[in-house]
C-alpha cells in the first residue's frame, strides 16, 4: 500500500482504481477487503455474533458478512460483545500482539492487541467496536452493503 498511489482491483472485472487507503478504510466488495490490509479483514456472521451482539448493528446487517479489521476490535466484557472467540494462539511481535481466535461458527479471526492477553488458550475473549469500523457485505454477491440501507 505504500509504494503506490493508486491500485487497481482486477477481480472478474477492472472495476476499481482507487487510492490503497481508500480501499483498505472503505472497501467495495468482500474480496478487496480480505485482499487489501495485513493482517486481512475478519468476517462474522450472525451465527458468531455474542448474545447481545445484534443489538449494536444496524438493520442492514441481518443476514449480512460483518467485517471489522483486527486492529479494531478491542476487548471488553462479555455483556458488551459484539463477538466472542476461543483463543487459539498469540504472535508476540514487540509492538503488539497478534491474537489468533476461532469464533462460534468455527472460522478464525484475529485480533491485534497493544499487549498480548492474560488468557490462557483455549478460554474464551470477548470483543466490541465501534460502528463506524464495521463494514457489512451481502454474503452471495460480496458487495459492500451500506450500514444506513435496508435489505431486501
């Protein structure tokens, strides 16, 4: 991303020439998302949101991918969460930590943390952000569906 200032998507088609910070803030499909970025962006369903999780989306998010990129996500209680995750695995890189998790539906995702956490593998982590770092996807065609749309 930092050696350019535009990139260009060729996924099917040629639709995308872009600045690389515009498609990694506000991505137009689920493949530029996963692509653009490092670690890639993580992708929840319903199924892995936590028991009051739902209730912090908007309605566009029913029956929609919800992507939120490992740097935003933070920690917190499990009353709070959006989604939770067994802790699988923990990448101390100095500055931060890497942590690798499996989600209800059995798909991993990973958080990037300041600090590594005090949990030992296998327990499980809970997890918010805040709206405006979630990005919702139609889970057949992948295009970015916007927050404030209703489904049809």
């Amino acid at each position: 991303m930092s050696i350019i200032d535009k990139h260009a998507i060729l996924e099917k088609s040629p639709s995308l020439l872009l600045a690389p910070i515009d498609l990694y803030r506000n991505p137009s499909n689920a493949f530029v998302a996963q692509f653009i970025g490092s670690p890639k962006m993580n992708f929840f369903t319903q199924a892995d949101l936590a028991k009051n999780g739902s209730k912090s989306l908007p309605a566009a998010a029913t029956g929609a991918h919800i992507g939120i990129r490992p740097e935003h996500l933070t920690g917190c209680t499990e009353a709070k969460a959006l989604v939770g995750g067994t802790l699988d695995l923990v990448e101390q890189l100095g500055e931060y930590a890497l942590v690798h998790l499996v989600s209800a539906s059995g798909e991993a995702f990973i958080v990037k943390m300041e600090h590594p956490p005090k949990t030992a593998k296998g327990e499980t982590m809970w997890f918010t952000a805040q709206s405006d770092a979630l990005h919702l996807f139609d889970q057949s065609s992948g295009l970015r569906i916007e927050a404030n749309s209703s489904s049809s």
